[in-house]
C-alpha cells in the first residue's frame, strides 16, 4: 500500500539524559514500519553542541525542531519525550504523532502528583554530578534498569552502545536535570492534538507506571500501555513488546510496512 500525501515518512527519535543518539542502535527489530530515521542528539549530548543561551526547555525543544523533518512522527525517551512533548506544543503543525517512551509531563513529585521521582533524588544527583559526572552518569544507568527482568543485559548494552558516542558535556547535563526538576506540562498537555502513544515500564524506578492513570485523563484521545516486566529502558530489555505495540500505533496511523 503506497503512502498517502498525509502519511508522514520520517521519525525524530530523541534520547534521555546523559545518553545519545547510539541508544537507538539496539531499537526494536520492526524497522519503525519503513520511516527514515532522525536521531537527533539534544543539545550537549554526543556530537551536539551546547551553547549558554540554551536555557531552557523551549530553547531544546527549538533545535531538535531546526534539525528535524518539515512533518513527522517524534518518538521521545525520558527527557526526550519531555522535548518532544514541547516541540509538538510548539510546532503542531509539524508533529505528525507523538510515541512517549517512559516519558512524563512532571519528573518530580508534588502534592497533586505523587506517581514522580522524589526531588531530592535529583538533588542528589545534582550534587554529585559536579565532583565525579562518570560516576553520576553510572549510578543513573544503574537506575535505569532497577527490576527490570533484564537488568544485567540491558545495563551492558547502554554502556556499549553509550560508549561509541563523545561524552555528554557537564553543563548539559547539569541543564538537564534542572529541566527534569522544574518543568511541568501538565497544563498544556491537552493541547496535543496529535495522535499519541505512552509507554510506560511495569518496574520503573524513575517514571512509575501509575502515571499512566494520569495520562489517562490529561489525554484521553491518548494510547497508553505498560510494558510488563520491564524499567526505564522498554526499548531495550522488551524490544518485542515495545517494538509492536509501536508498530501496531503506526499502522493506525497509516504507516504500512508494506510500503
């Protein structure tokens, strides 16, 4: 079946943080439905440049934006779906589809948003990262895959495929985590009228699965699954469950493997 003139051809894939572009490297053996892939490395992050005026999350949300297609389908890990997320805010016309890889609107708790990361947990991180930012970005990998079935496994493979690209630089990552703490897009999710998927891990220690209850009701239109089983990284620790229920939201959307 041939592509409509509506059916968008390409996919922005946008990683965590502290990671780069080489996580997609083990991505789920479905081919993305036959989409050109984009991965696009945040600001700071592998080869990507990081500049002071990058302040925010809106900025980020910019340059992935200048890197990206004119119209496609943005698939966003953690962070990256937080950036993604803005982007699709942002540009509307120019996000053909949200996938929302162990994302959230809100990384930290609040009184009206318990399902989220303690803040002192990022704190925490924060403080460390200025001393000894290897071993800060280690004990987050480690996190990562916390319960995961597939802890071991999927903890190498992020350290292989995170080797082959240039370390992330400090000032990014510091940035970084002050997106994570301070950025809420609870209020203007709703205004995401793009189709959506959100998946979220069984056993994630960063993003609890209990968000998508939340989800559930900020984005009703919105697709939402848990990967059972897995933590942070569905992607890779379930690379089959991930990859088809990713592959079955793009053939709804009319993205044919076929053609």
């Amino acid at each position: 079946m041939p592509h409509s003139s509506d059916t968008p051809h390409d996919l922005v894939m946008l990683h965590g943080w502290g990671m780069n572009a080489a996580v997609w490297n083990q991505d789920p053996r479905h081919g993305w439905n036959g989409l050109n892939q984009h991965r696009i490395e945040l600001p700071g992050h592998g080869e990507s440049p990081f500049h002071a005026h990058l302040d925010d999350l809106w900025r980020w949300a910019d340059v992935c934006l200048e890197a990206a297609p004119p119209r496609a389908i943005w698939l966003g890990w953690s962070l990256g779906g937080l950036v993604a997320m803005a982007a699709a805010l942002r540009a509307p016309k120019r996000v053909a589809g949200l996938i929302l890889l162990t994302a959230t609107p809100r990384f930290v708790q609040a009184t009206d948003w318990m399902p989220a990361m303690p803040e002192a947990t990022l704190e925490q991180f924060h403080a460390a990262l200025t001393g000894d930012p290897s071993g800060t970005l280690a004990r987050f990998l480690a996190l990562q895959v916390q319960g995961s079935e597939e802890a071991r496994e999927t903890l190498r493979l992020l350290r292989r495929e995170l080797a082959t690209r240039p370390d992330a630089d400090p000032a990014a990552l510091s940035l970084g985590l002050d997106l994570l703490r301070d950025e809420d897009l609870r209020g203007p999710l709703p205004d995401i009228r793009c189709p959506a998927l959100w998946l979220f891990g069984s056993q994630d220690a960063l993003v609890p699965a209990r968000v998508a209850e939340r989800i559930e009701l900020l984005m009703p239109q919105a697709q939402v699954q848990i990967i059972q089983g897995a933590a942070h990284a569905p992607h890779l620790s379930h690379p089959g469950e991930t990859g088809e229920a990713v592959r079955a939201f793009l053939t709804g959307l009319g993205v044919d493997p076929e053609s």
